[in-house]
C-alpha cells in the first residue's frame, strides 16, 4: 500500500509541475490574445482573469468529454 500511495505522490508532483507551467504559458498567451482590447488598469486584470478562467473551463469540460 505504502508503495501505491508513493507512486501517486510522484504522479501528483508531476501533474502540479505540468499545471504550473501550463498556467505560465496561458497568462501570457491570453495578455497576447487580449493586448489590443480597449481596456486598461484594472479592467485589462478583470478581462484577463476572466479569458484565464474561461480557457481553464473549456479545457476541464474538453478533458472530461463535457463541452456543450
């Protein structure tokens, strides 16, 4: 059992490390993608956090074969 649970905290390690760098490389894809809508300050954050969260639900919902 201690073997199992050891082997999942490897794969865990592993997914976090792809995680971490996926969310790098989609902050700065989505500030590329959205760099010439007219907002700026705070609502260029709001817009961002917003295509971020977006992103990550399409991806979720294409992962677990839920989109619609």
């Amino acid at each position: 059992m201690q073997k199992n649970m050891s082997k999942m905290s490897e794969i865990d390690l592993i997914a976090q490390g792809v995680a971490d760098h996926c969310k790098e490389i989609m902050y700065d894809t989505v500030e590329w993608q959205i760099a010439n809508e007219p907002v700026d300050g705070d609502n260029f954050m709001e817009l961002h956090s917003y295509v971020m969260s977006k992103a990550i639900e399409i991806l979720y919902k294409q992962n677990t074969n839920a989109i619609g």
